[in-house]
C-alpha cells in the first residue's frame, strides 16, 4: 500500500488537493486601491507545477497590460504580479484569479480592489438672503477621485469672484488644491434675485449636483 502526504505550505483555505500535496495560493486574498492603482504579488505552492492563472476581469486587474489577463507561472514558489491601473473602478470589486496546475487542478484567489469614497459636498444646500451687499459662501468637495471642476448654472448670480478661468467656472485640476477637502467660494452679486442656482461638480469619474437657493 503506498502512502501519500498530503501538505500545503499555505496557511489559506484556498486549496485543493492532489493525491501528493495541494495546490496552494499564498495569500489567498489581497486588496488593491482602485483609485491610486498598484499591484499585487501572489505565490503559488505544490500541486504539479506548471501553472496558468486567469483573471476574470482582465480590464482592470491583469498582466502588465490591459486585456492580458493570463500568467503562464514554472515552478512551485514562483510567484505573479497583478497590475491594477489607477481609476480602475468607480466602486469596489471583487476579481477572481483562477490558479490551474499541470493536472488540472484549480485553486482561487481573490484580489479586492477599492473604489474611492462618496463624491460629497458640504452643505449641500445653502440659502442667500437679498442684501445691498454682496455675499460669499464657502464649500468643500471631498471624496470621489479628484481633482474637481465645479461649475455654476448661473454665473451672473453665483460666480467665481477670482475669473479664473471663467466666472462660472472653478477649476481645481490646475490649482493643486488636495483633492479630499478642496474649497471653492462661490460669491453672490448685491440685492441678488430669487432664484435656484445650480453647481454642478465633476471629479474626473461621475458628476454630483449641488442646488443653492436664492
């Protein structure tokens, strides 16, 4: 009677087992900012070496360049490097990387890559009282992925004060204002009229709006 060992050097639970030893992925799972982008390294252990791995969104998480989405590793212990490219998502995803041995044998590991966070404006609203002055009101944009171009539905009624680069325009991509917790001032014009006025506010992956009442 012959005896098989059966071992893994991995401490996941990722594994499958072979009559010799399991096909292992060390580590079993990795997170990566969708954001900033980066890379991730995996090793793979045991099972019959020579080894292809597969990813299931090779747009966003894959080899060296976008759409490969294949690894072709020798040996146990060898390990392969998962790029994932900046502003790769708008939220957070899960992608699978399937480890295939020799025998056929699979075993999975899981790369979680992080959107970025709600795109927020505080306030959200704001309420101008008609004055023979004019006004100012200071708002912050933070979260999502900046810089940001805040720009205003009417810019004779709510405007930036500075012209640059258009009264009803604020461009924060050029500024170099951080883009978590960005001003912008938006002024108002003495003895304004009633009315809504509406910022619009772009980072560079989706819109979000902001209505000031007047």
């Amino acid at each position: 009677m012959h005896r098989f060992r059966i071992s893994c050097r991995c401490s996941d639970r990722e594994c499958k087992y072979h009559n010799h030893r399991a096909t292992c992925v060390q580590p079993g799972t990795q997170s990566v900012s969708g954001v900033t982008g980066g890379t991730a390294t995996f090793t793979i252990f045991d099972g019959v070496p020579g080894y292809t791995v597969i990813s299931n969104n090779p747009a966003v998480a894959f080899n060296g360049t976008a759409g490969n989405g294949t690894w072709n590793v020798a040996s146990s212990g060898s390990s392969f490097t998962v790029t994932v490219p900046a502003g790769a998502v708008t939220a957070s995803t899960n992608v699978a990387l399937t480890v295939r041995d020799q025998a056929g044998t699979t075993v999975a590991a899981t790369l979680t890559i992080t959107g970025p966070n709600p795109l927020l404006i505080t306030p959200k609203t704001a309420t101008v009282a008609s004055s023979g002055s004019s006004q100012t009101l200071p708002f912050t944009i933070s979260g999502g992925v900046g810089p940001y171009i805040t720009t205003s539905s009417d810019p004779t009624s709510a405007f930036n004060a500075s012209g640059t680069p258009a009264a009803g325009v604020w461009d924060n991509t050029t500024s170099g204002s951080a883009p978590n917790g960005t001003p912008i001032t938006v002024t108002f014009p003495a003895n304004v009229a009633a009315g809504t006025v509406t910022l619009n506010v772009f980072d560079s992956l989706v819109p979000q709006l902001l209505r000031l009442s007047r």
